[in-house]
C-alpha cells in the first residue's frame, strides 16, 4: 500500500498446505517488517477452532509452523474472530 498515491499492489500466494496449515478464517494476522504472525480462526470443512501459530516470511513467500505448545505451559484456548495486537 502506497501513502503516496493511495495504491494498492496485490500478489496471489500459491500455498501448498504443509504443517496443517489449510484454508481457515476469522484468524488474526499482525505484520512486523518482512514477517507475519498468524494465530488462530477456523476451519469450516473440519468444523474446527483452532490455536495455531503460524509466520509468513515475505522475501521468502515461506510459511512455517511455530511449535509453542509445550506440556506444562500456558496453552491459549482455540479461537476465531479475535483480536490481535
């Protein structure tokens, strides 16, 4: 997104589902520099909340799992439609 001219540039991502990462919605996004962070939404098909991390690198048009959840740890509950900041 361009301040200057008010433009917007748009680029198809062609994503191959690894790591359980498949079509979802209502999941939050927050971008820092060239990474995205992803976390959580829903999947319609599997009729399923989920609590997943995700982090898109642009330059690498790559996406990868972030493994968080751990035994002992403090686990966020499954969500969607949530905020994020």
């Amino acid at each position: 997104m361009s301040k200057a001219d008010d433009s917007i540039s748009l680029e198809k991502l062609k994503i191959t589902e690894l790591d359980g990462f498949g079509g979802r919605h209502s999941f939050s996004a927050a971008t820092h520099k060239d990474k995205t962070v992803l976390f959580g939404g829903q999947d319609v098909m599997k009729d399923k909340v989920l609590n997943e991390v995700f982090m898109y690198h642009h330059a690498k048009n790559e996406l990868e799992k972030v493994e968080y959840l751990q035994e002992g740890a403090v686990v966020p509950k499954p969500r969607n439609s949530h905020g994020f900041i």
